[in-house]
C-alpha cells in the first residue's frame, strides 16, 4: 500500500523520492509503533494530549500545538538548514568541506556513535512509562508526554541518520534500538544510567535535569561532526532538548518552592509531617543523579574521544567559538585523578582529555541551575543551600570509580563513606518516603500534588486550569 | 643478564593475580579478572581485562596443572568476572613499551599456551568452553578461538572482535586469522569483512558466520555454559575417580652463568653467545608401573626433566635474548633411558603417562620455536635414547665422537632408537622427527625400526643418516668450536628465519601456519613504519593522532 510519507512523517529531507528511505522506514515504522505501544506510556493510547508537533525548521513551524492521540503522534525529521560552506572545524581534516556523506574510513566510528546517541531516546521513553499513574498535575502529565514523544522524534532523528547513510548495518543497527529495554537483564540500555529506574516524580526531574543535560552535551559535541547530516539533525535536536531541562529545572524548582512555603507557613524543617518533600531529602537525589550523570561522560583520559576528535567526528562544545588551533596536538588540559591517595590535578594530552573537558562545560551548566534554584530559597527567607558534589563522588567510571570520596572532595576510609553515606544518598527509607507521596494521577484541571507548586506560567501560555489531558 | 629482573614461568594458583580458578562437577572454571596494576612490568595499566606475558603465564600453568593435578576435571571454562567485558586483548600500551624481541616471544608463549589448549581438548579429555559475556577483541577473541565451543551473550552488544587491522595496522598475533578460515571454517570473504570491522560482530551474523557457535540470552549464560560444560565433562574418558599428582615448583639455583636444575644444567657463555644444555638421564631403573610412577609423582624422571627443561628454555628465550646457540648434551645411562621409554609406551594407556608423554611432546615443540641455532654433541658417557634423542633429531645439526676421547676411560658414544621416536612425538607439521628428516625416503624410517635398541655407534648413526658429523678425538674440539662459532657470527634475524624454514619441511598444519605466519607477516609489520614508525597506528594509539600511512604496497 503506498503510503504518503510527507503527511505521515513530517520531514525536511525529501522523504517522498527517496526509495531508500521509505523502504527503510516501511519496515521499521510499523515496529517502532509496536514498540511505543508495547514500551510507551503505560495505558496512554487513548488519550489526547496538548502537545507541540515539529513541521518544519523555520521558527513558526517547530511548534505547533494541539491535541494528539500519542499513537497519532507526527513523528517527523528534521535536520537544521544546510550551510553549503560550512567547512570541518576541527581534527585532522579542519578546513575541508564538511562531509554530506559518510567517509568509508571514518563509518563503523559514525555509526557507533550515532547508535549510542539514538539509545538512549527510546530508554528514557521505557524508564519513564509509569510515571503517567502518579502524575502531580495534568500539567505535568503533559509535559512527561511531550518529553516521551519527543524522544521518540530523537530516536527517529538517529534512525533516519543509520536508515540513510549506512546501508544494511544501519537497517539492522535501527532494529536493535527497538530490541534493547531498559533495565532488560537479557537485552539492556548500552549505558548504565539508561537502565535504571525512574520510579517517581522528584526522580524523574532530577533526571530531567542532570541526564538529559547530558544529552544537551553530547548532542552539542555532536552538532560540531565533519558529518553534515549528523551535526544539522543534532541541532535541531538541541531545540528541543531545551524544552526537557526547562521540565527538570522548573520541576525541581517547584517542589522547592513548595516545601519552602510550607516551612516558612509552619515554621518548621520537619515538612515530611506536612507531606512535602525535605530540602536534605531534595540534596540526596541531586547527588544521586548527578555522579551518574556524570559517569556518562565516560573516562577521564580516553582514546576514544581523542580518536573521534582527530578524526573530525565529534568535537568539543561550541567549538568554533573556542579561540585555539582546534587540532590540540601540542596542547595539555588539566584533569583531577587520584595519585598515592590524593585527589590532584594533573596536566595530560588535552586530545585525551576531551570527555573531561566536556564534562567540566556540563557541571558549570548544571552549577547555573542550582544557583537558581538557592536565589528561591534565599528569597523565601530559608537558610539552606543546594550544593553539587565534587565531581569524584560516588562514580562508577574514571579515575574516580570505586573510590569513597565525600560530597565536598575528601577522599574517605570505607569506615567513614559507610557512616555517612546514609547523610549523602537516598535511603531505602528515603525512597520508600517519596513513593508514599505518589498517589493517583492528579487528574483535575488546575490542581496540584500537595508537596508540588504549581508552575508560574502554562505551557504556550495557556490558563492555568486549561485541560493538557483528555483521558476519553 | 637481562637490564630488569629475569621473568619467572613458575607459579601456582594461590600465586594467581589474574585468574581464579575454581572446580566443580567435573569442570573447572578459569575465570579472567585482570588485575590492572598487575602488569609485569611498569609504565601500564592492564585496563579491560587486557593482558601481557603476566597474565598468560598464569594461564598456561593453569592449562598444565589441570592436566596433571586434576584427572576428574573434563571441561574447562574460560569466562570473564567483569561486567559486559570479556577480554579485550593483549594490552596495546605494553606492546607500544615492549621490545621487539619482547613482542615476539610474548606472541610466541601465548602462541603455545593456546595450542596448549587445544592440545588438552583433543589428547586429554579436558576440552575448553569459552563463555562470553561482552567484549571479545582481539586477543580476547583469539583466546576463545582456542577453546572448542564459544557461547556468545546475546544481549545486543556482547560482540566478538578482530580489530587489529584497522585500529593498529597489525595482525593478530595468536593464530586468529588462522583459526578462523582453517578451524572454524568460516568462510574466507566473511572473515574479511569481520577483520576489518573494528567493532566486529555480534549476535546473530555471528552466529551465522561460524564466528561463535552459540547465542545465550545474558541471564541464562552463567546456567547454559554450566550444563553445556557439565555435559561435555560427562562424556570425557578422563578417570573421575583418579588422583591428581602435585606439581611442586621446578627448583632451579642461578650461581653466575650456570643455572641448575633437578636433571639438567645450563651453562651460559656469553663471549660465544651460546649456552649448553647437559640433560641427565636417570639415576635408577624405572618404577613398575602406571601406580609406581603415580607414587613418584612429580619425581618421576620423565616428567621431572621435561619440567626442567621447559622451564630452561622459556627462562632463556626471554631472559636471554643474546645467547642465540643451545648446544645441546646429554650425561647418563641409556640402557635406564630406553627401560623407561619402554614403560611409557607400555603404561600409555594410564591418564598420567599420557599426559607426561604429551608434555614431552609439546616441550620438543617448544624447543622447536625457540629462535635458537641447535647443535647436538654426542659424546661418550651420553644417553641420547628415543625420548632423548628426539633433542639430536630437533638439532639443526649433530656431531657425534667416533672413538673416544683420548685419556677418558669411558666407552664410546652410541645413540639407541626407542619406539618413542615413532610417533608419540609429531612436530608441528604432524610428522615424527625422523619421518621429516627423512622426507625423500619415507621408507627408510620403516627400516629404521628395525634398529630400535640397537645401540648405534658413530659410524652406524652416520650410515642410518642420524647425525650429521662424525669427527674423532684430534678433530672433535675444532669441529664443535667453529660450529658454534661460526653460528655466533650470523645475522641472528637471518639465521632464525632460515632455521624456521628449514626445521617445518613437509606439510602445513594450523600450527605451522600459525607460527611461520606469525614469524613472518606479523614480525615484517611490526617493524614498518606504517605500525610501528613514528607515525605508525601502533606508535600512536591511544594518542588520538592519526597514523599516516606509506601507501605504497610492497
């Protein structure tokens, strides 16, 4: 059955006479459908959400809002304008026209990444499909819906990418990121904080917050590929990406913003007795997530990213805007590592240093939301400061992994991490707290959670008891 | 000497600080966990369960103690204890400080470990599984090439690898390319794809392309290679319900430049370049039979010299390069040598003499590969019978004394043939020592049989075309010292490869293969700049640089 492919799939990359392309995505169009049925959002086919809806590149058109059933979802592709001069910035082969197809040299490299990248979208989608049933307002609900189908369109960015340039691999590699789930002991995520649960609310912010920010870093190294396709889908990406951290940093926000009221309005630091969640509590998930957030960024010195940087695959964050020779042959970075017990900075090949660099970039970005959030707090009258841990705490991957460090940078004995660790994460006890704050979905117009503020403004400035929801 | 601390072969599992070896129902399980500062020399981190000579030490004499120690084991298990990594090879930054001649006999060792392997998988009874649960790159996946089976986690990223190409310019170095086609009979344009691809292949391709044989869902893994290996045990004829003998460390002293050993002495003359090797053979007549050479365990003289002389050979190919000749003599009783060839051959059928006489095979292979000018001296008071005198027949060259030496009261030097010579001794082209000395005259080792006891003097060897040169007492000293002499004086490279090429006539196996290709492609392109000039892929791993080839094909 011919199927009109620019209807269904809103795109910008000439979809409707690619053969390739849509024999590609006749196959795998109807699997990723059974997939966001099967892994999506539990229960959710029916409703209809608000939801913005990317039709073109151009700013009035990446926006569109209305209701969709999810299943209905656009899901199109987008790759940002071309620049016909744009030229590689960096590595190797800096100056030379930036590449519209793959370099035959450089393609298990470009796949690889791009199938790394493209994972993590659906898994988010499958960490987060519960959270729907204990959702703190239709506001919120909407927004975890935005975010899963969003990912979806990510998933397709990197699905067109391996469909259009890589050939049967890349057909094959598309149906592996349907096969893998998260948390599947069989089949898993390929990064480990893609397979761990997002089973509550204040999680599922903080994770919105930290990893996706991540993503942010990860796609903005990628929007700087020798690989046109590559960089111009990441870009566009980025857009959106935004919109997720905006849900994260405002979500934690608001809960802040709520147990400060109720501590200023009782006079109180015990705000569990109120049922609202506690700013030590709120501290304990931020160090949670943001040392696996950070594992992410992979190892300090790697031969890998060194490899991609050369090569002229993925570069550094805002690399144009960097004022150096952007080959980083002779230069050094500096890099904190543990010598004879100490943590100690240490100068290394700045090529090999290049995940540390961009995981330097993303902590001073995550430090700017924090800021943010103490000016509420502050404002609120309320003595208490968030703080980001030091960077060696709690890792599981680098120089630091395994090692007991405290939240402000002490290297500890196993003695004093055990006697205080219950003071640094969440506790059983902890996490047994928040799940009892998740009840039934908040499902009336303009109500809200109880631990939870609702947001300054609605989304595309709607009314704050417009109904993002219809459950049907 | 060597600059550093002479490496030591000799260790046991308690000593073990890379594997873990465990036993249970009849299959033992070697378990990789690398220990990352563990590395035998400094300046490198054993990061990803990558390897260096360290680590397959280990291995091997966790190979060889389970022959021995352990006649109930009839599977072994080689497997990962870190998550989603196998092994990932040996490790590129230890290559990238090594020596060439380190390179090579750390190739070489590993080489024989896992043809070790095999060994043990088709002799012993005690065949190898390899269970992957991740990454198996290169040498990780080389090392599952040896075992038998391979099982593969099917999680979707578990794959197997040989990346040696496009990521360092080189080959694999333990025989991979080899075993895939010649082996495992994968199909010659897959294997090509699948070695140029860095990151290899997993899953189902993988399983269709023979590169493993079979796909387990990672949670059923640990279970599936347990009965898998359970069953395998099962059917081994290995006796479950034997004994083990103990293999106690080989004692040697170093005093100087002579090294001695329980029945063996070496002494080292570093003006000539050359080391001698006296073995002696037996003190006493053999023990009855299969239960008194039980009872004398690892002292049976055997097996005991067999020990000796593997570890004199691995001591000197990597503690000393510059000693290129082995002049190779023996001291003893030959009626005693041939009395307990006689024994071997007729206890062969026992699990234990079995093994012994499948070490003496491997270790005359060894002696084989050694890089190593061979001359043999057969003088009187010599005992160079059958399992001996498989060591003038391994010589490139032999001198035997016609007569005695004048003054000496001793009688004059024969050799004897034993039944031994016959066939429990293949080189690695599959052939007896004599069938490949005597390829243009098959027959003649027919007729050769007939001598077996005889005690050959110089003149009958000579007539049976068993040594090369018979000088008498006035000429002996000269003979042997320009010999060794004039070796001393060659190109050692040029020497090694015409010594290689004139040691393996006849027909190629996989282990020929393997070995002539190793000493041939790989050590060319170890020493081309495109892997290892300044800006070879080898040289530059790991920098992030990239490597600029000469383009030009040779």
């Amino acid at each position: 059955m011919a199927i009109d492919y620019s209807q269904l799939i809103p795109n910008n990359v000439d979809l409707s006479s690619d053969r390739r392309l849509q024999r590609a995505l006749e196959n795998w169009q109807p699997r990723f459908l059974d997939w966001w049925k099967d892994m999506g959002p539990d229960g959710t086919s029916a409703f209809d959400v608000y939801l913005r809806t990317a039709i073109s590149t151009d700013a009035n058109g990446w926006a569109n809002f209305g209701y969709v059933k999810m299943p209905e979802y656009r899901w199109g592709i987008f790759l940002a304008e071309r620049d016909q001069n744009r030229q590689i910035a960096f590595g190797d082969n800096k100056g030379k026209p930036a590449w519209q197809d793959v370099p035959g040299e450089h393609r298990s490299t470009l796949r690889r990444l791009i199938v790394t990248q493209g994972d993590t979208e659906p898994a988010s989608v499958e960490q987060q499909r519960l959270l729907g049933k204990t959702a703190p307002s239709l506001y919120d609900l909407r927004n975890l819906f935005q975010i899963n189908v969003e990912e979806g369109r990510h998933l397709w960015a990197m699905v067109y990418l391996l469909h259009a340039y890589f050939g049967r691999d890349g057909r094959e590699e598309a149906e592996a990121m349907l096969e893998r789930h998260s948390g599947d002991p069989d089949k898993p995520r390929i990064l480990g904080a893609f397979n761990e649960e997002t089973p509550d609310w204040l999680s599922f912010f903080m994770f919105t917050f930290f990893t996706d920010r991540d993503g942010k870093y990860q796609l903005a190294s990628l929007a700087e590929s020798g690989f046109d396709p590559l960089a111009r889908s990441c870009r566009f990406m980025l857009t959106e990406e935004a919109h997720h951290m905006f849900v994260g940093e405002t979500g934690v926000g608001r809960i802040i913003q709520r147990t400060c009221e109720l501590m200023k309005e009782h006079k109180t630091d015990d705000v569990r007795a109120l049922g609202a969640i506690d700013l030590p509590t709120m501290q304990k998930y931020l160090n949670f997530h943001f040392s696996v957030s950070l594992d992410l960024f992979g190892q300090e010195a790697s031969t890998n990213a060194a490899n991609y940087y050369t090569q002229g695959v993925k570069g550094r964050y805002l690399e144009t805007r960097i004022g150096d020779d952007h080959l980083l042959v002779n230069d050094t970075y500096e890099i904190e590592t543990i010598e004879d017990g100490r943590i100690v900075k240490k100068a290394v090949p700045a090529l090999q240093a290049l995940n540390e660099r961009l995981r330097q970039d993303y902590i001073e970005d995550c430090a700017r939301g924090v800021v943010r959030w103490n000016k509420a707090i502050e404002k609120a009258g309320i003595n208490f400061e968030m703080k980001l841990p030091h960077r060696a705490f709690d890792r599981r991957i680098g120089a630091f992994a395994g090692q007991r460090v405290s939240p402000d940078g002490k290297l500890l004995s196993e003695a004093e991490w055990k006697a205080n660790e219950s003071k640094w994460l969440p506790t059983d006890e902890d996490r047994a707290y928040i799940t009892s704050l998740m009840g039934p979905a908040v499902t009336q117009p303009g109500k809200f959670a109880h631990w939870i503020a609702p947001p300054a403004r609605g989304i595309n400035n709607q009314p704050g008891d417009f109904e993002y929801v219809r459950f049907n | 000497m060597a600059e550093t601390a002479p490496i030591d072969f000799r260790t046991e599992p308690s000593r073990y600080r890379h594997w873990k070896l465990a036993l249970e129902n009849g299959v033992a399980y070697l378990t990789m966990d690398v220990n990352e500062d563990g590395g035998l020399k400094p300046g490198y981190k054993l990061k990803l369960n990558s390897y260096d000579l360290g680590v397959d030490i280990e291995l091997a004499d966790a190979v060889q103690r389970l022959r021995f120690e352990h006649p109930e084991i009839g599977a072994v298990v080689i497997r990962s204890q870190r998550d989603r990594i196998f092994c990932s090879g040996a490790n590129i930054n230890m290559l990238g400080l090594s020596t060439h001649d380190h390179k090579v006999n750390f190739c070489k060792f590993t080489n024989e470990t896992r043809l070790a392997i095999e060994d043990a998988s088709t002799h012993s009874g005690q065949t190898y599984i390899c269970s992957i649960n991740g990454i198996a790159a290169g040498g990780g996946y080389e090392l599952a090439l040896a075992c038998e089976q391979i099982l593969l986690a099917d999680d979707g990223s578990s794959a197997v690898s040989l990346p040696e190409l496009p990521l360092l310019a080189v080959l694999p170095g333990t025989g991979g390319l080899t075993r895939l086609v010649d082996k495992r009979l994968v199909r010659r344009d897959h294997a090509d794809f699948f070695c140029t691809t860095a990151e290899g292949l997993r899953g189902k391709r993988a399983k269709e392309w023979r590169l493993v044989d079979r796909l387990v869902p990672p949670s059923k893994l640990v279970d599936e290679t347990k009965k898998t290996a359970e069953d395998v045990a099962a059917k081994s004829a290995r006796p479950k319900d034997a004994k083990g003998i103990a293999l106690p460390a080989v004692e040697r002293s170093i005093e100087g430049d002579t090294i001695r050993y329980g029945h063996l002495t070496v002494e080292i003359d570093r003006e000539g370049r050359s080391a001698k090797l006296r073995v002696n053979g037996p003190a006493a007549a053999p023990p009855a039979d299969a239960a008194a050479i039980h009872a004398q365990g690892a002292a049976f003289w055997p097996l005991a010299l067999a020990r000796d002389l593997d570890d004199a050979m691995m001591h000197l190919r990597l503690n000393e390069t510059e000693i290129g000749t082995w002049v190779l003599q023996s001291q003893g009783d030959a009626t005693l040598v041939e009395a307990y060839d006689a024994l071997l051959a007729k206890e062969a059928s026992n699990w234990l003499v079995r093994e012994i006489v499948l070490y003496w095979k491997r270790t005359l292979k060894r002696l084989d590969v050694s890089s190593r000018s061979l001359i043999a001296l057969v003088e009187p008071g010599s005992c160079f019978a059958g399992t001996l005198f498989e060591l003038v027949l391994a010589a490139d060259r032999s001198y035997m004394l016609d007569g005695v030496f004048d003054g000496s009261n001793l009688p004059t030097a024969t050799i004897r043939l034993t039944s031994m010579n016959f066939g429990p001794y293949p080189m690695g082209n599959g052939l007896t020592r004599l069938a490949t000395r005597f390829l243009a005259e098959p027959a003649h080792v027919d007729e050769l049989k007939g001598e077996i006891g005889e005690a050959l003097d110089a003149e009958a060897a000579d007539e049976a075309g068993l040594v090369t040169f018979t000088p008498d007492d006035i000429d002996w000293e000269d003979e042997v010292r320009l010999a060794v002499e004039e070796r001393a004086g060659f190109s050692p490279d040029g020497l090694i490869g015409m010594e290689a090429n004139l040691r393996f006539p006849g027909p190629e196996t996989m282990e020929t293969k393997i070995f002539a290709r190793l000493s041939a492609w790989q050590n060319w392109i170890f020493q081309r700049p495109n892997a290892t000039g300044p800006e070879g892929a080898l040289k530059l791993y790991g920098t992030g640089k990239q490597s600029k080839y000469d383009r030009k094909r040779a």
